[in-house]
C-alpha cells in the first residue's frame, strides 16, 4: 500500500471516529445546541464527500477505493439500525 493511500486511510478512519465520538457522547445528554449541530453537520459533509472522492478516483487505488467506501457504509446501516 502506497504512503499516499495509507494517509488517505488514516483520514477516513479518523474523520468516521470522530463522528461517531460526537455522536455518541451527546446519546445520553440534552440535545445537540447549534454549534454542535452545525459541527456534526460539517463532518457528516465531510465523509460523504470523502466516499466520493473514493469512488471518483478508485482508478489510482481500488483495493483502496473499496475499503473506504466499505467503511463508510458500514457505519451508515448501523447508524439506521440504532435509530435516529
């Protein structure tokens, strides 16, 4: 695996932990104020355009593409499976 998709990796895994941290560190709290509601907004934009961004370029690396896009995916069906 190059650098380049090793860093690209590493992006996305991070980006959909710290979705998933806002998310559920506000589960059991008040709802979200518009600050944090904007934020975790602005992040959920962020990983929909990283996927694609995957898909777009999963000519340069498609072992690579796939991981992601599978990934994020993942994340997505288990966040209906919970709820909203």
């Amino acid at each position: 695996m190059s650098p380049v998709a090793l860093v690209g990796l590493l992006v996305v895994l991070a980006t959909l932990w710290m979705v998933v941290h806002l998310v559920l560190q506000n589960t059991d709290r008040e709802p979200l104020n518009q600050r944090e509601r904007i934020e975790l907004n602005r992040l959920r934009a962020l990983v929909d355009d990283l996927k694609e961004t995957a898909w777009d370029h999963r000519e340069l690396d498609s072992a690579l593409a796939t991981i992601m896009i599978d990934k994020i995916r993942t994340h997505e069906r288990r966040g209906r499976e919970l709820g909203p």
